[in-house]
C-alpha cells in the first residue's frame, strides 16, 4: 500500500526569514530594503497617492455639489416669483394701466412752460379776489429735476386774518399744482385783525422736449 506524501512547513522559520527582511531597514535609502518590505512600500505609496488623488477630487465635486444646490435654490426661488407674477399677470397689467392714467392725469395739473405766466396771473388774482395786498411777488430762479421744473415764487400777502385763510384754500384748489411752504404769520398791530403772510409758493412744470434731451445728454456724459 502507498504511502501518503505530506508537506511540512516550518512556521516559525519563515516568520523569522520575513522578520529579518524587516530587521535593519535604512530608512534613508529604502532600495536597499529586502524585496518584501520594499514593495510594500512601494504598494503604500502608490495607495496614499491614490488616496490623496481621491480625496482632491472628492472635494472638488463636493463644492461643484454644493455650489449646484445653491443655484438650484436660487433658480427655484426666481421661478417661484416668476410663476406668482405670471399667475397675477392680468392684475399686474391693469394695475400698470391705473398708474398710467394716475401720471397721466398729473401731468395735465402740470402747466407746460408757455402756461407759466397764465398760471403765476391765476395766483396773483387768487389774492386780489381775497382783497388782499400784495407786498411781494418774486419768482425765483427754475430748478430743473430729473422729470420736472420747480419755480420758487417769494410772496408777502396782507389782510385778515380769514381771507389769508380762504387765499390759502384757493391756491391749494387751483387746477395746477401749487404748493406753500415756509409760511409764517405776523399780526400788524397798527391794523386790528390785520396780518402779514410771508412764505414760498412753489410751482411745476413738465420740462419741454429741449430740456429732456438735455436733461438726457447730460446722463449720458456722467456716465
């Protein structure tokens, strides 16, 4: 009968031969290590610079992530308003139409700057109708806005105190826009019941086609 063939191995020699490959490494010159330990390390190296390859790039898509969610939130954020104004279209368009006819309808208390001098007479009668005196009419000097012109006119007004008041009433009542501002009220006191009115009438204009291509000639050399 044969005899059956059997491997022995010697364990504890070939953890001694593999211990002695990693006794006594240089750490400065790993070529001269045992061809164990070398390709180790070799294998170590070439996973941490995979591994290190892996990590750049995983941050790097982690940011394009990140930065892809944020424009996902803003583009979400936009449609959402965009949808809101497309829902309530209808009532945007006729809100835009009432604001037309708004400034359309104060544009028409806006004199044009050939009705000035009817408006300043309108003024200067809404005081002689009061039977009051005037002591001062002097327009200023135009200040011209952005949409519109602005005359300051210095007014000093006297007599009773209610026909200052009625004065008062009618110049806001006129068909084109007048304001007062800084008035003030000095009683006379050699004329019992009598005073003296002092203030600022401002009125507006709209600017005529020559100040608005000015006016826009002048925004286009500031910027």
């Amino acid at each position: 009968m044969a005899k059956k063939s059997s491997i022995n191995i010697d364990l504890k020699g070939v953890q001694d031969k593999l211990r002695a490959q990693f006794t006594g490494l240089d750490p400065n010159d790993p070529s001269l290590w045992p061809a164990l330990p070398r390709n180790l390390l070799f294998v170590a190296v070439c996973l941490g610079v995979v591994a290190a390859l892996w990590f750049v790039w995983l941050k790097g898509v982690d940011e394009e992530l990140v930065a892809e969610k944020a424009r996902e939130e803003q583009l979400r954020t936009t449609y959402r308003s965009k949808l809101v104004q497309a829902v309530n279209l209808d009532a945007l368009r006729k809100q835009l139409e009432q604001v037309q006819q708004y400034v359309t309808q104060l544009e028409k208390q806006l004199p044009s700057k050939a009705e000035m001098d009817a408006l300043l007479s309108d003024i200067n009668q809404a005081g002689l109708g009061r039977s009051l005196q005037f002591e001062l009419f002097r327009p200023g000097q135009v200040v011209v806005r952005e949409y519109y012109a602005e005359l300051p006119i210095a007014i000093r007004v006297t007599g009773k105190y209610h026909d200052v008041g009625l004065f008062a009433a009618d110049i806001a009542n006129l068909s084109r826009i007048v304001t007062l501002n800084n008035l003030s009220l000095t009683p006379i006191a050699t004329r019992d019941g009598y005073l003296t009115m002092d203030g600022v009438a401002k009125t507006f204009r709209y600017l005529d086609p020559e100040e608005v291509a000015a006016q826009q000639k002048a925004k286009g050399a500031k910027k």
